[in-house]
C-alpha cells in the first residue's frame, strides 16, 4: 500500500514536471517564431540599403536589354502557349514580358485592360519547376483564373476565405511537404497580413526551393492599401542571399 502510495506521488510531479516543460517548449518556440519574423525584417532593411547602394553605383552603365531575341526556353514556351493555353500567337509585349520573366528578372508591367497580362506570369508559371504564387485583391477575378486554369488541365488553386477545409489541407501539405501537384495559387492580400501559418508554410517552400515565382496581380484596387497587406511578403523574401533565379517578383499593374 505504502508503494502504491509513493508510485503514485511520484507520477503526480513527473506529470507536473512536464506540463512546466511543454509550457517552456511552448514560450520558446512562439519566441523562436518572433526571431525568425525579426531575422527577416532587418535581412530585408539591409538588402533594401545594398540595392539602393548599388543602384546608384551602376545607374550609368545599365544599358536596355534585347527580349525580343531568341532564348533557351523558346521551344518549351511556345509549345506550352499553344498546346497548353490554346493562344496561336503573342500579343503587343507579352513574348517580352515573358522572356524577362523566364529570364529571372524582376518585371514591373502597366497594362491596359485586355492586353493580356494574366498570360506573362501565367505561361512561365507552367514551364519553371515549383509553385507559382499570385496575389491579387479581387475574389472575383482569382475564381475566374483559378476556374480557366483548371479547365485547361493546370494544377491551379485558390487559398481564401471560401476555401474549404480539404483543399486548405492539401495546399498546406503542397507548400510544406511538396506533397500534390500545384503549379499556381492564388492568395488575397488579407491572406499574407493575417495568417501566419499560411507565411510559415511558403517560407518553407521558398527555402526548398520549391517556389518558383511571386506575381502580384493589381487591378483597380486602392494600392496604398494593398502595399500595406503584402508587406510581409516582401519582408520574408527580399533579403540578401534571396536568389532571383529560384524566386522572382512579377508586379503587374493593371490600368482600367
């Protein structure tokens, strides 16, 4: 009885003992989260203050590049806008967007509306290996895409406030595990500024290199606003050592 007694005595403080320790693993990890957060926001302070300084270091001698000429992913390009897409041929500037694109280059495009801007992140999305993740603040116009990709026979989802609970698991899954197939999802800008889970999961991506491209999709839509949402997008990865080749940012501004 006396043992029964003490076994007993002794589980009630190892159960106690480990209740403190989940309680410390816990304060260490949620501190861990605001290092990682904090880590990210002064590499992309200093990466913004290296790229002004070399801005103007080579401002002089930047001379404007040919995109009309041949490349390496010409054939794989053409084949995907045709067989894929079902476009027979460019419209004003897309082959040049698109090249700039494939290129690794950060591309900022004004287009009118119906000049066919979706398309010049659209098409390299397809041909670069990994997930390509579009923001844009219309819910409307991401259903649309996301709707005509699929018809097309491209892995293209949606991660939203409408998005059920299955297909929230398999994004998740895709960003953190590169389980499932998806070459582009959509996000809203509500999405980036509110969920932290959902930045964890692309961090995660991005490190694997599994990311292959950030296109940021503006329509008529108040910017400053929407600037504010994707901060943290740009805070997480621009930074120095953030390759260009693996992950590129495509803003497309669309003027109505």
């Amino acid at each position: 009885m006396e043992d029964e007694e003490n076994i007993k005595g002794e589980l009630l403080l190892v159960e106690s003992e480990l209740h403190d320790i989940q309680g410390q693993i816990k304060t260490l990890l949620d501190r861990q989260e605001e290092l990682y957060e904090r880590q990210s926001q002064l590499k992309a302070f200093l990466g913004a203050s290296k790229l002004s300084r070399n801005t103007t270091i080579n401002t002089s001698s930047v001379a404007p590049e040919d995109w009309s000429g041949s490349f390496p992913w010409d054939s794989d390009v053409d084949d995907t806008r045709f067989n894929v897409f079902g476009i027979s041929s460019y419209r004003s500037n897309q082959r040049e967007i698109i090249n700039a694109v494939m290129s690794g280059r950060d591309v900022l495009v004004i287009m009118a509306a119906g000049g066919g801007k979706s398309l010049c992140y659209q098409l390299p999305a397809v041909v670069r290996d990994g997930i390509a993740l579009v923001v844009s603040p219309l819910l409307s116009l991401i259903q649309d895409q996301v709707m005509g990709l699929t018809a097309l026979g491209i892995p293209a989802y949606m991660l939203t406030s409408t998005t059920n609970k299955e297909v929230e698991k398999f994004i998740y899954k895709a960003l953190d595990k590169g389980e499932g197939e998806i070459k582009i999802l959509y996000v809203t800008p509500e999405k980036i500024s509110k969920s932290k889970r959902f930045m964890s999961k692309l961090e995660k991506c991005h490190h694997s290199g599994r990311l292959s491209l950030v296109a940021i999709d503006v329509s008529d839509y108040k910017p400053v606003s929407f600037c504010q949402q994707c901060s943290q997008l740009f805070m997480t990865f621009i930074y120095p050592g953030f390759s260009l080749k693996r992950v590129l940012f495509v803003i497309l501004v669309w003027i109505i």
